[in-house]
C-alpha cells in the first residue's frame, strides 16, 4: 500500500494541539519548567526532572505508537482478501481519509464523534494503567521511558484514526513506520510542554490554535476523500494525501 509518510508527520505536528491536554499533564508534571497542578497520578520524586526523562518518556510513548501500528499493519497483512479485493481496499482508504476528516472536526471542537472511540478503548487502559504504579518514583530516564510507553496506551482518538492509515500500510513493518512518523510528529509539541510546562499549555488551549490545526488536517482528509474518488489527478496530489487511494 501506498502511504505517504511525511503528510502523516503533519498530521501529527498539526493533531499535537490535542496533546496538550492528553498528555500535557503528565508531561507538565516532568516538567523542567514550573508546572501548574499534577493531575496525572503518578509520583514525580523532584518538581525539576532534567531534559533526559522527557526525551525518555516521549521515546517510550512512540515506541507505543509503533507498536500498535505494527500490530494494525500485520492484522491487515494477515488478511489475504484485503490484498485480493479491490473494493474492501477502496473501502478502507475512504475509512483513513474519513477518520482524518473526523480528527480535523475533533480538533476544531466541532464534532466530539472521535470521543466515542476512546470509550471504547477504555478496555485496554483498565489494563495498562495499574501499571503505572508499579513504575516507581520517576527520577530517572529508565523509569520515564517505561511510563511513557505505558502512557501510549491511553485512549485517543487522534491516534486510533491514524492506526486506520497504519493498517493501510499493509504489514507490521511498514504499519509501525507508519506510527513513527505520526509520533515524531508529535514531538515538538511534547518535548516544548516539557520544557515549558503550563506556559504553552496555556497557549495551545487557545480556540483560534485549535480552530487553525483543525482545519488543516480536516483539509488532509477532505484531499484524500476527493483523491480516493478520483475526482483528483496524480501527480503533487498523490504526495500531500495520507491515503490517496486504492489505485495508487
């Protein structure tokens, strides 16, 4: 399958406004900045973690993602009619772009849909979250990597619409890939909470951020919709869609 990887890092670059408040508290919590409240429970052994636990906590939070994709790409690769029928293929595309579509409405606060998603993957984080206690004091990188790739788990919509791309992929390697690119994506967003605690958090809540980030990655899915209908031609089209569609 045919998915472009660099516009999946946009969309995380872009979907990380999201993260603020996912995430932002944790990492607000290791933060080497000044942070307001804790509102993740996990102990934290000193108010100032250094620059290392940070980047240790977001590499374990996109091992995560990279795991999850691997799973959603070896599942589809597993699947011998999703190979052989072109219309379940097309099918799936539309699915991706539709999902993108939905994570630029979540983001842009205009349609919550995606949130009944992470109902549903409540689940997995019954399972995962006891986990987090048992981690210990996060004083130390070992420890802040272990807690972010248990924090990866958490449910989010922003992450499973893009677990749809990864399955597009059509084998764990690539699925995993996939996940890589939407995590590095994220990164900037994360490592700057970290380094600057509430002050960005601040900033990213704002309605104007989230409308911007919003429209762009609704405008990602509504290319690759109008792509996958063929109501667009190859060309610069087919490098800026996530999933630009089952011909591709």
């Amino acid at each position: 399958m045919n998915v472009a990887l660099i516009p999946v890092f946009v969309v995380g670059l872009l979907g990380s406004v999201h993260c603020a408040g996912m995430c932002g508290g944790i990492v607000g919590a290791l933060s080497v900045a000044p942070s307001v409240g804790r509102v993740i429970p996990v102990r934290v052994a000193a108010q100032r973690a250094p620059v290392a636990n940070v980047l240790a906590y977001n590499a374990g939070r996109i091992g995560s993602y990279m795991v999850a994709g691997g799973l959603a790409g070896g599942l589809a690769q597993g699947a011998q009619a999703f190979a052989t029928l072109p219309a379940l293929q097309a099918g799936a595309y539309w699915l991706a772009n539709l999902m993108l579509a939905a994570l630029g409405l979540y983001l842009m606060d205009a349609w919550r849909g995606l949130a009944r998603l992470e109902q549903g993957g409540r689940f997995v984080w019954r399972g995962v979250q006891p986990l987090l206690k048992k981690v210990g004091p996060l004083d130390r990188p070992a420890r802040m990597f272990v807690a972010g790739g248990l924090w990866g788990w958490l449910p989010c919509g922003m992450v499973y619409s893009v677990l749809v791309t990864a399955m597009l992929s059509g084998s764990a390697l690539h699925g995993a890939l996939v996940m890589l690119a939407f995590g590095l994506g994220t990164l900037p967003m994360l490592l700057g909470l970290g380094l600057m605690g509430a002050r960005l958090r601040g900033w990213l809540a704002s309605p104007r951020v989230r409308l911007a980030c919003g429209i762009l990655v609704l405008g990602f899915g509504l290319l690759g919709l109008a792509r996958a209908a063929g109501g667009l031609p190859h060309g610069w089209v087919q490098d800026i869609c996530v999933a630009p569609g089952a011909g591709a």
